[in-house]
C-alpha cells in the first residue's frame, strides 16, 4: 500500500491513487483525493470530480464501461508538489465510453496528467490532455495509429494528435510542441482545445490554421512555436497545409516507393506567423499516408545514424492490415534506437476505404 497523509512523496501519492483505481477501489481512491478542493478543468476517466459523490459516479461509470481497465504508468516525475505522469489506459469497452460504439472493443489511449499534491492529497488537477483513440473508420477513410513514449530517462514531450468530423470532412491534426516537461503538456492541451473548436466553423485549412496561430500566440513566449499539419479527407484526395512539421508520406497503391509529401513552399510553426498554402494530394482507395513526428526520422543509432524511411518500412506500411503497418514501423524503429529512444514518436496511417480495397493489399 503507497504512504498516504501528511509527509508522503507526492508520486507515492499519484501512484497510489492509480493503484486503487486499478483495484476498482473506492475508500482507497478517497485517501487520496481532496475532493472539496478539486477542480473541473479535466478530461477523461476522472472528469466530473467536484465532490465525492461526483468521483465516485464518475469511477463507476468507468468500471462499468472498461471493467477490465488497466492503468499502466510510463513515467512519473515529482517536483516540489506537483506530479507529471504519462501512461496508458486500456481496456475492453462494454459500451458508449470516450465514442466507442455499444459493442465490445479494444479500448487504449495514452494521457499526460499534471496534479499537485498537499498534505499527502491530490488538491488539483491542473491539466490533463489525452491523446485520444482514433476511430477504425471515419469519414470514408481508415486509421491506425501508435504512440512510442520516450525511454524513462527522457522528459515527457509535446507530441499531439486528434480528429474531428466535421462539415467539411474528416480533419486531423498532428503535430510537436517545442520543449519537453510540464510545459509542453500545458501547451499539448492549448493546441488541441483550440483545434477543436475552431475545426467545425472555419472553411479553409489555412485560414484554420492562422486563427490557431492568433489564439495561440497570444500566451506564447518570443521562442514558442508548435509544428503541425493540418489534413482534410474528401474523395479521391487529401488537403493538407504544414507549418513547419515534417512531411507526410504517401505509400500508393499502384507501387513505386514511398514519396515525401514535401510542400512546395515552406511555412513556419505556429507562433511564428504562418501563412500556409493548401497542398492537395491524390489519395485512393488503397493508397495510404503516414503522417509522424520528429521522433521518427531523427532517432539515431549508436552509431549516429538517423533512422531513415527505406525499403524496410515501405515493406512495413504495405502489410495489408493498417495496425500491423504502423506496429511494423515502430519495430523497426525500436531495433534501429536500441534500449535508448530519446523522443516520444507519434505515427498516424490514413488508408481512404472503398468497395474493393479492403482486400486490395492481400
């Protein structure tokens, strides 16, 4: 049992709490929640905690959803009162939790959680910003995606992703915070709260991504800038516009390599004024894009070699199942970094469905 009250470390705290949801625990997630004291400022399996009575509802909700849930943590950093923690939930979804459909499921999505801790209590939330499961299918276009954390040694970095279906079409967002640690979290969940809720309302990508750059920019120091790519699906093509990000790419159907989805004029990160143009790529049925942070090209070896997009992956990313591709490339990626990957990787596969694609690659 982790030390709870006065003078315990505040990451026995937060494990502590982790363990007792994982137990399915109700008094022992209570010793270590300040409930009075707790904000609703979060998303995910804890939100709603105002009072006990609201904890408590909201963890039994989650049980009933994912009565398998396993919380798993990656890291957890303790500094003076406050706790960053990165890990994963899984679990098998029994019904509608976090979009999932009334049917059973495979349920995984990893989060960043930044509390602060008093007395031997968490006090608050401060921010909580989840890398959501991406839908199997949305919009008429398939998806599988990974999220590689760093070796425990590294600092917690600023990878994000997220999708929405909007009038315009299924649109995506992916991209990397400068910095690492607490404040690349913070920023993490800047970027995506605003994505969705400007991705339903404004028509043009580029013009989507000035309004984000304005809002954003206002909190940013001289040196903050965040790399992104925005992508809209629509039949037969993919619209895209980078701000400084590095380039999707595009695996087709009919053959012939990888192609790098390069820009033809460069854009710089948000925070930096971007002025992007919309790039329009041919994309069907049975063609596929990955999208990725820098994690993935700039991983080098012990002999310092980065990591490069060869025949190995193109092999990889043409397995006819869309989660076996992305895993196939992140296998190649951990035997290239050996026992020291010392950046987050986040990898996104688009593959546009049709009537006979789902076979095609067989």
């Amino acid at each position: 049992m982790m030390t709870t009250g006065p003078g315990a470390g505040t990451t026995d705290v937060y494990k502590g709490f982790i363990d007792a949801v994982n137990r399915q625990d109700l008094d022992g997630a209570a010793q270590f929640v300040d409930v009075v004291r707790y904000r609703e400022n979060c998303v995910g399996f804890t939100k709603g905690f105002v009072n006990w009575e609201g904890a408590r509802q909201s963890l039994l909700q989650v049980w009933k959803g994912l009565p398998d849930l396993r919380v798993d943590l990656d890291q957890v950093f303790g500094d003076g009162d406050s706790v960053l923690a990165h890990g994963t939930a899984r679990g098998t979804a029994n019904g509608r939790l976090y979009g999932a459909p009334a049917t059973k499921r495979s349920f995984e999505a990893n989060f960043f959680d930044y509390v602060r801790v008093e007395d031997g209590r968490i006090t608050e939330r401060v921010q909580q910003a989840i890398l959501r499961p991406l839908p199997a299918e949305l919009g008429g276009v398939a998806f599988a995606s990974h999220y590689q954390s760093a070796t425990r040694t590294a600092l917690v970095g600023g990878d994000l992703y997220d999708i929405a279906m909007t009038q315009f079409g299924p649109r995506l967002i992916i991209g990397d915070v400068k910095g690492k640690g607490l404040d690349a979290v913070g920023r993490c969940a800047a970027v995506l709260a605003i994505f969705r809720e400007l991705a339903f309302g404004e028509p043009g990508l580029a013009g989507l991504a000035e309004k984000m750059n304005a809002r954003l920019s206002r909190d940013m120091e001289v040196e903050d800038f965040v790399t992104v790519i925005l992508a809209e699906f629509a039949p037969g093509e993919v619209r895209i516009v980078n701000c400084g990000h590095h380039p999707p790419v595009k695996l087709a159907l009919a053959g012939g390599g990888l192609q790098v989805m390069t820009p033809e004029e460069f854009a710089p990160p948000l925070g930096l004024n971007p002025h992007p143009a919309r790039q329009d790529i041919d994309l069907k049925p049975g063609d596929r894009l990955l999208f990725y942070t820098d994690g993935l090209v700039e991983t080098r070896d012990r002999a310092g070699r980065f990591f490069g997009l060869d025949d190995r992956v193109t092999a990889a990313l043409a397995l006819p199942d869309l989660g076996a591709a992305v895993k196939g490339v992140v296998r190649l990626l951990l035997e290239h970094a050996g026992d020291d990957l010392t950046d987050d990787v986040l990898l996104v596969l688009g593959e546009p469905t049709g009537i006979d694609s789902r076979n095609l690659r067989h």
